[in-house]
C-alpha cells in the first residue's frame, strides 16, 4: 500500500492549496517547493485516519479543477 503518491494537476499545485484550504481542505503538498519544474505537481497523503467520506471529499474538491 502506497501512503503517498503524485498527482499531476491541470494548473499550478499552489492555486489548488490556495483555494481548498480557504475551504478548510489540505489537498496536499506543491512539489514546487522542492523541485521548480513540478509546478502542477502535488503530493498527495492518505493514511488510517482517513475516513473513505474524507477520500470522497477531496476527489470532489480535486475534480473542479479539471
């Protein structure tokens, strides 16, 4: 099982951070802060201590970015 894993996004991985946690959702981490060319990159982390109703809600929140 994977905890981690990389989704490439369709915009910049910071726009989506920036708008999810004003909706108190933490999509994750912009992998530009370590590599600039990974500017729609985000790392994502799911563990035990989320619910599969957590999981839903940040696919939905991941989807209108498309």
């Amino acid at each position: 099982f994977f905890n981690e894993f990389v989704v490439r996004c369709p915009v910049p991985a910071q726009v989506i951070c920036d708008k999810l946690l004003k909706d108190n959702i933490f999509p994750g981490i912009p992998l530009s802060r370590w590599r600039s060319e990974a500017t729609n990159e985000l790392l994502v982390c799911v563990t035990e201590k989320r619910t599969s109703a957590d999981i839903q809600k940040l696919v939905q929140s991941l989807s209108q970015f498309e």
